[in-house]
C-alpha cells in the first residue's frame, strides 16, 4: 500500500454529512437522516479520515453492548483507494471495539479484503425495489404502535436480535418523515415496519414479522402510504424464504447484493422473521 499524509480521528456531528457525501461515492442511498441518527446511537463510533483539510476516508464502529458492535460506512475517495488510508481506518475501528463480535456487511469485491482480516461470510443480504401502486388495504390488524404499549414491539424485536438495540429502535422509529406500522392481534405483535425518506426513494426498514402474512399485510400497508409511483427499498436476507415469496408475489425487483459478515460466532438471529434489516451500516 502507498503511503499517504493522513490523520485518523474521531468525527463531530457537524461533520456527519460529510461522511454521506462519501457514501453517495459508494452508490449507497443514505437515508435523509441518517447523519443525526447514527452520531446518537454512539457519538464515539464514528471516524474520519483527514489528508490537510479534506476528507478523504470513513468509518464507524458502533457498540451495542459489551459482546457485539458493527462496523460500516467504510469509504475511501477513489483517488485514495489501495493506499494504507482503508487499512488505518479499519484498524482504529478494531480496536474501538476490543473484544467484541463484529457484524459488518460489504460488496461481493469487497469479501476477500474482509475475509483477509479474519471475518467469516455469514449470508447476503439482497435489496429489493418496488413501485408504490397508490392502494392503500383495509386491515383492521395494522394499528399505529406509538397508541399501544410500546415495550411490546420492543420485545418482539429482541425476540429477533439477541445484541441490544433498544436506543437504536427508539431513535429509529421516531425519525422524521417516517410511518411506524405494526400488526396487533389478540394483544400481541406479529410484526412492525417503518419507512423512512432516502436519497433517491424510500426505504422500508425496519420489517420484523412473526409469519408471512404478518409481513405482507405491513408491507403493503407501508407501501399503501406511499404517493402512487414512488420507489422503496427493502433489505432482506437470502435466508429468508418467505420473504423472497412475498418479494415475489409484489413484483419487486432484486437491484443489488451484499454479504453479512462476523469477526466471531454468528450472532443467533432469528433471521426468518427478518424481512428487511434496519440499516445498511448499523446492521
């Protein structure tokens, strides 16, 4: 690798939306506010990487609790990429994160640099997109939860992720221009989903359901919501068979592939009532 004059340091919350700007170089679609939301979810997970004045590089290792963290937005400006500029980022977020299982996702030509630093491939994770039809169901079950004992939808989601997520999830599902849904039957949940603005469209994500007919029936209803013709995404795991069912039977089209990786063990997450993963770089 080359050597190149940078400094490696830790990123302010003003500076957030420079590491979007990165993204957009990465074809990724950041969500609108992305930038506040990460920075509160862990104000120290987050590193830039500074050559004179500009920022060239990114990184964020975000901690969950002390037995698993994640690691994303790992950008370099393409006049910077193969120098040691990726490496010294992705150093300091190792060792932000100690001991820790790390999550971390990443592109096809992306695995053998992840691989070559100890993560192991776990699954892909494929987006989908679809076209709002402007038809909104009637469905008595789909309630707005915020009317409803929220720790419920809380502990339906941790029966999902065994790491704890628990200020992420109220940050996330409060955000602006969002609408959180959930599936209330007999006094339980059997699903949630949430859309949020992004770049280019909208994304649907989270979508944690019990049974497929929990997700369609959110699905749609999120969709439903949305202005006639307007684009959403959704991240599910190839694992998932129901949701490639559901994916399926709404038309929506497959538009790219990512890998879910672990430094360690994989996590025991019940990724069949995931149909779409709250966020590209927080896992």
């Amino acid at each position: 690798m080359g050597n190149v004059n940078v400094t490696i340091r830790n990123c302010t919350a003003s500076e957030m939306p420079l590491i979007q700007q990165l993204s957009l170089i990465d074809s990724r679609n950041p969500g609108q506010n992305d930038s506040d939301l990460f920075f509160r979810v862990d104000s120290n997970g987050f590193f830039i990487a500074v050559n004179d004045t500009n920022v060239v590089g990114s990184i964020s290792a975000v901690s969950y609790d002390a037995g698993f963290g994640f690691i994303g937005l790992h950008f370099v400006m393409p006049e910077f990429q193969n120098t040691e500029v990726e490496e010294k980022l992705l150093e300091v977020a190792l060792q932000k994160l100690g001991e820790r299982n790390i999550g971390l996702n990443c592109y096809e030509s992306q695995l053998n640099y992840y691989t070559g630093h100890g993560f192991k491939p776990s699954h892909k994770i494929f987006t989908y997109e679809g076209i709002a039809d402007g038809q909104m169901p009637s469905l008595d079950t789909i309630v707005a939860p915020f009317n409803h004992p929220f720790n419920l939808l809380r502990e339906l989601d941790e029966e999902c992720f065994p790491y704890n997520r628990k200020e992420l999830l109220q940050l996330w599902l409060q955000q602006s221009g969002s609408m959180l849904l959930a599936k209330l039957v007999n006094g339980k949940y059997e699903g949630y989903g949430l859309f949020s603005p992004a770049t280019n469209n909208y994304k649907i994500s989270p979508l944690v359901c019990k049974n497929l007919e929990a997700a369609e029936h959110l699905l749609s209803a999120l969709a439903g919501h949305l202005e006639k013709g307007t684009h959403y995404r959704i991240d599910l795991p190839e694992n998932n068979k129901n949701a490639i069912r559901l994916v399926e039977k709404m038309k929506m089209t497959k538009v790219q592939e990512t890998i879910r990786l672990y430094l360690k063990n994989e996590p025991n997450i019940s990724l069949q009532n995931v149909y779409s993963f709250i966020n590209h770089e927080l896992g």
